[in-house]
C-alpha cells in the first residue's frame, strides 16, 4: 500500500481494508475474513460503528493482529537470545541474528542487560 500511497484504494479506508482482505487466502483465516467481510458491510450501512478519530482500516488491523498474533513469539525470541552464539568468527551474522531476536522479543538493545546478553553470545 505504500507504494501506491497517493492511489483512492490506498487513501480510502474502507478499500484499503477490502483489498487487505483479498489477499488472505487458506483455510485457517477463511472463517475470519468472512466474518470481517460481514463486519465491513455493516460499517458502510452504519459509519458511526467506527468511533471518532478512527477509521475502518485501523480497527480491521487492530482485529487482525488481535486474531492472529503469536503471544509466545516474545518468549521464544527472548530464549534465543540467550542461547544464540557467535560462530566461526562470524560477527556480521551474529549481529543480524542478535537484531532479529531483539526485534521479536520487543527488547531496547542499548539496555545495559542486553547488551550483556550480546556480550554473553561472543568469543
């Protein structure tokens, strides 16, 4: 979408939310895409379902993240930080996969506790 950021499909929340749907295929979101489907139906018959200073696309995302997240995600990000080492002298790749962890475990990577958890991982 950010690359067709200035397109009406990108600027039109209740579009931008069909075509986001469009794109999820499979049976294990079947169910939810219909269901969000329905939902949007009603929106466009009744806009003021959505509160003010919102919009149809921030609470489909907002369901969307909610249905779909992966709570243990953080813990197991946070576990393989502690045991993820360096290896064969490979500091670029350790660092990726550092960041990468980091990232998952929704982690400040300048907390002096991790930087020890990165200093723990080295040579």
């Amino acid at each position: 979408m950010l690359m067709n950021y200035r397109a009406d499909i990108a600027k039109d929340p209740i579009m931008h939310s069909i075509y986001f749907l469009s794109l999820l295929e499979g049976p294990k979101c079947e169910g939810w895409v219909d269901a969000a489907n329905r939902w949007l139906r009603h929106v466009v018959e009744d806009p003021s379902m959505i509160p003010h200073r919102s919009n149809a696309w921030c609470k489909l995302e907002k369901r969307f993240k909610e249905a779909f997240s992966d709570y243990a995600e953080r813990e197991r990000a946070q576990d393989e930080l502690k045991k993820l080492k360096m290896r064969n002298d490979n500091l670029d790749k350790y660092l990726a996969a550092f960041e990468t962890q980091a990232l998952c475990a929704d982690i400040d990577m300048n907390d002096h506790t991790n930087l020890r958890t990165f200093a723990l991982g080295l040579p």
